[in-house]
C-alpha cells in the first residue's frame, strides 16, 4: 500500500514539473536570426506622410439632437519622402524629410515658438527598432521608439533649445517568419502604414505644450509606403 501511494505521489510530481517547464519555457530569437531579418528589412522605402492633427481652428460635429459626435481634424499630405532602415548593427529607422513646419499649427502654447516652428525646414525623425517572438512564437514582433529631436532656434531675442517627443502609438507589427526571409521585407508593414504621434514639446526642461486626444490638440502622423 505504502508503495502504491509512494509510486502515485512520484507519478503527480513528474506530472507537475512537466507542465511547469512548458509553461516556463521562454523563446528568444538569436543574434543570428535578428541579423539577418535586420539585413532584410534594411533599404530605402518611398512613401508619403498623412498627417491629422487637431488646433483651434478645428470644428465640432455634432448629431441632429445637437450632441457632440467628434472634431473634424485636418489632414495634410505630403509625398515624395521615404523612410530608411538600417540594418541590426545600427537598429535604426530614419523618417526622413518631416514638416516640422506643421507642427507649429498644434502649438498655441507659445506663440514665439509657434512661428520659429512654421519658418523650420523639414527634419529626420530618428528612432531605434527591436525584434521579439510574439506570444504565439509563430510571429515575430518588430517595434520602435522614436527619439528626441533637438531644435536650436532662435526666437524673441533668444536661443531656445527645443526639445520634440514623439511616441509610437503604442503600436506593435508582426512578420511570419517566411516574410522576414525575403529582401525588402519591410514593405509589407510600410505599405499599411507605420504610425507615430507628437507627444510633447519642451523648451530646454521647461514643458511647453503635451499633446494627445485628451490634451487638446494632437498629431497623428502614418507613413505610407509606395
């Protein structure tokens, strides 16, 4: 009897540690792989920016009973842009030629800001990217986080050193692994779109305006791929 209770208690055990390294079991992708779907997503992309942002000049659509439905945002296109990818050694993404001019239509925060902004060429949107298993480990998930760009204008008698944050909308995209085994891979995400928003705008620490549907005025900015 002893024995047959000792035999079912080993039996439970194994039965236990069996599920556990299942479910503890965590893949990662190798170096190898993330340099090689890095090469493969890496080149130029031609596309456009669609760009919808709210200000003040924006209108209220309202229903029959007069009730707030939503803002009507503006839209702006600007074609003939492209993004570049680098490849896993430099894991960067460069949004290449952004009007910053048009940023200065969501700021009313700082009028002197405002205006140094609209007269600004276009700039580089910089951000680093990474891959990782989805939770199904059949898709690969490929991210970025955008980095801060710097501004030196000078405006009201004064240099102001400008600092724009940008998010990723929260957003992740996914490849199988058979698309990440094809050249100009990246297509594929860039041709759905790849979106990112103006976060907020600081004057050296000083916070001058933040930005987001629940701020107020926002930019919501999609790249498209040709």
């Amino acid at each position: 009897m002893i024995i047959w209770k000792l035999a079912f208690a080993m039996l439970a055990a194994l039965s236990l540690a069996s599920c556990n390294s299942d479910d503890d079991i965590v893949r990662r992708l190798t170096n190898e792989q993330k340099e090689t779907y890095g090469q493969n997503i890496s080149g130029e992309y031609s596309g456009e920016y669609i760009i919808i942002y709210k200000d003040k000049d924006c209108t209220d659509m309202t229903n029959e009973k007069g009730q707030h439905i939503i803002t009507k945002a503006h839209e702006a296109i600007f074609g003939n842009v492209q993004i570049d990818v680098s490849d896993y050694k430099m894991q960067h993404v460069f949004f290449q030629d952004f009007p910053v001019s048009l940023i200065s239509k969501v700021v009313d925060a700082d009028e002197g800001l405002s205006r140094a902004l609209a007269e600004t060429s276009p700039q580089a949107i910089t951000a680093r990217y990474g891959f990782d298993y989805d939770t199904d480990y059949s898709h690969i998930k490929w991210a970025f986080i955008p980095n801060v760009m710097l501004l030196n204008l000078d405006y009201d008698g004064a240099d102001h050193h400008i600092r724009l944050e940008f998010n990723n909308n929260s957003q992740y995209y996914t490849f199988t692994k058979d698309e990440l085994q094809q050249p100009k891979a990246f297509r594929s995400l860039a041709e759905n779109g790849i979106a990112l928003q103006l976060e907020a705008i600081y004057d050296g620490s000083t916070l001058i305006q933040r930005f987001g549907y629940e701020n107020g005025n926002y930019m919501h900015i999609i790249f498209n791929a040709d």
